[in-house]
C-alpha cells in the first residue's frame, strides 16, 4: 500500500491498494476479484483496491484481500492520507467474473464480491456511478486520475470509457 | 508461509534439472529449440506477483493443471495468443503463418503442452524426490495474463500473503516467442518430501 508518486503508471496486484494524485495512471486485470476505484473529482485523487473476497471472517493477512476490510482502508487512505473529501468521492466497480466453472451459486465467488462490494458502498454513503460487472472473462482497468475515467477493457471485447 | 532455506536450495536445484527434461521433451514435441532464459524458485508476496503479471498486458492462452501424488501442486504453461498460433504451426508440421485464428487445434495443442511438461515434471520429481506425482486433465484458458495468473494464485493466496513460485521463461530458437511455466507447489505436502530427501544425503 503506497502512495505512489513515481513513474505515471502505477498497477494494483491481487489484494492491494493504491492511491495516487493526477497526472497519474492506476491499473490492474481482474477476474472474480473486483475493483473498487474511489475518485476526488475536485481534488483530482484517485484510489483502486483489488479485492479477492467478500468477507475476512477472521483470516490474517493482508486487508486488501477482502470487501470487508479493504473498502475501509481504501476509504480511509484516501481521507487522511491523500485528504480527499468525502462529499467529492465516488466510487466505480468492476470485474466480479465468474471464472470458476462450478454450477454452485455459493461458490461464485465473483458474484458474492460484488455484492459485498455494493453493500459495503451504501454502508459508507458512497455513491456508485458506473460499473461493469459479471461475465466469465478477464478484465483490464485503467483510471486516469486526470479525468476520472476508467477505461474497461473486458477479453474479446472493445474499450469502453466509465 | 515458512520454507527452511535448505529446503528451498534443494527444490530449486530439483526444479532446474526437471525444467532441463521438460525444455527437451518440449523441443522434441514442436521439432524447435525450447531453451530455458530463467527458472527461479522463491517465496513471493501475492500482491507483488500479480502486480507484476499485471503489467503484462498480453493476450495469453493457458494450459492449467494439478499435480496429485506425494504431494500436489498446480502447473501453468501460458504462451501470448500468437505465439499460441505458430506454435500449433510447429506440432503440426505446418508452414509457418498457416494457423491465423484461435480454434480448437491452438487450444488442443497448448493443452497438449501442458500435458508433456507437466509429466516431464512428475518423472523428474519421482527419479529425484521418489514421489509419485500425477498429472490432472489439463483447462485451457485464454484470457488476459494477469488474469490467468490470478486465477493459478487465487485457492493459495487466499489463505496466504506469501506463496512458494517457480517460474521459468523459454524461448523459443530463431523465433520472437516467448512462453512461462509456473509451478506452485502446495508446500505442506511437500515438505515430507523434501525431509526424506535430505536425510539421504
């Protein structure tokens, strides 16, 4: 977890979380993880978390794994590290995929990440304003903290802008 | 995660000479050159790993497999989407360029890839370690690499920050392609293994 201010493009790994201030370029590729990006429109702040699972359930380890105590910690990087403003803060998720192939609706793991995710969102009164979610395919994502454009490149398929 | 530093010397000294048998069994199946750029056998963290693979934008196919005997283990063999395609090429005699799309002959030779470098792996481990390790039906994948790479990672990096990784790049002689094998081995059950190893010393 940094806050990164070298090189213009900083990528996300699996269970990890970055925040960066414009002009920089935060990326990451999902599958059932989901990503989270928050984003300071006024203050031109960006944050992506990369989480793996919905709930910690008590787990060690890195808190960026898990909806539960990732989205807090990306929330709180943001206030009190890079001093965004809350009332400026909106979030846009994706991936959430379904990669495993099992018939069981328990075990989409992809499913039950987004819906923590959105559940956790409305928790935290952070207003969700795109997202492209689901499939069964890999997905690329790239926020310009410039903008606040994500751009959304799911496998097989165009770039679509968010 | 812990791995005594002896443990890791003899699995890397392990791995080595079975990617030395995989990369023959390789060239002999493709008629070309496999040769080994890199193999390397280390703890990592998942985050940095994948943040790694991450910056690999490529689009890659994958043959994806378990190893299950004396101890189990996941094998990926991932090679860029046209690297995929001249390498059908080559395990079917064809001329180069003739495979232009993505089939079931590109998906049945990556797979078939996997299968013999994965088995190259279980010969090596039972000459060496004396375990008995069988390879599962391979799962093709193509899909971005940092995704396929997730997807090798994730069953482990769930319950670990930290996983033992073998990775080893080939290259492919007179040709620009280039193509990863990862092997992660469950080290529980792979511990046994290597204290019997060491006892004979």
């Amino acid at each position: 977890m940094i806050l990164n201010n070298n090189g213009n493009i900083i990528t996300v790994g699996v269970g990890d979380l970055k925040i960066a201030g414009s002009p920089k370029v935060i990326k990451t590729s999902l599958g059932s993880c989901v990503g989270v990006v928050l984003y300071d429109s006024i203050q031109k702040i960006g944050g992506m978390l990369h989480l793996m699972l919905p709930n910690c359930n008590g787990r060690e380890g890195k808190p960026g794994k898990y909806a539960d105590t990732g989205i807090p910690l990306l929330l709180d990087m943001m206030l009190n590290q890079a001093k965004a403003r809350k009332n400026a803060l909106s979030a846009k998720i994706f991936g959430g995929a379904k990669m495993f192939n099992v018939s069981s609706e328990l075990f989409d793991i992809g499913r039950s990440n987004i819906a923590e995710t959105q559940r956790l969102l409305e928790h935290f009164n952070i207003r969700i304003i795109a997202s492209r979610l689901g499939g069964t395919k890999g997905h690329q994502i790239t926020l310009d903290t410039e903008t606040g454009i994500v751009q959304s490149k799911i496998f097989g398929e165009p770039v679509k802008e968010y | 995660m812990r791995i005594p530093k002896e443990h890791l010397k003899i699995l890397d000294i392990i791995i080595k000479m079975s990617m030395d048998n995989a990369s023959r069994s390789f060239s002999k199946t493709i008629k070309r050159a496999a040769l080994i750029e890199l193999v390397k056998t280390e703890l990592v963290d998942i985050s940095e790993i994948t943040e790694e693979m991450n910056n690999d934008l490529r689009e890659m196919v994958a043959s994806m497999l378990r190893l299950e005997g004396s101890f189990n283990g996941k094998l990926l063999f991932m090679i860029p989407l046209d690297g995929a395609l001249a390498l059908q090429d080559f395990y079917m005699q064809q001329s180069s360029g003739t495979s232009k799309e993505f089939d079931e002959f590109t998906e049945g030779t990556v797979q078939e890839i996997g299968n013999i470098l994965a088995s190259s792996i279980g010969n090596s481990f039972a000459s060496d370690l004396g375990s008995e390790l069988l390879p599962t039906p391979p799962r093709v994948l193509c899909d971005f690499a940092g995704t396929i790479f997730t997807s090798l990672i994730f069953e482990d990096g769930i319950n670990n920050d930290k996983i033992l990784l073998t990775e080893t790049k080939f290259s492919l002689h007179n040709t620009e392609i280039d193509c990863y094998f990862f092997l992660l081995p469950d080290l529980d059950s792979l511990k046994e293994s290597l204290i019997k190893l060491e006892k004979s010393f």
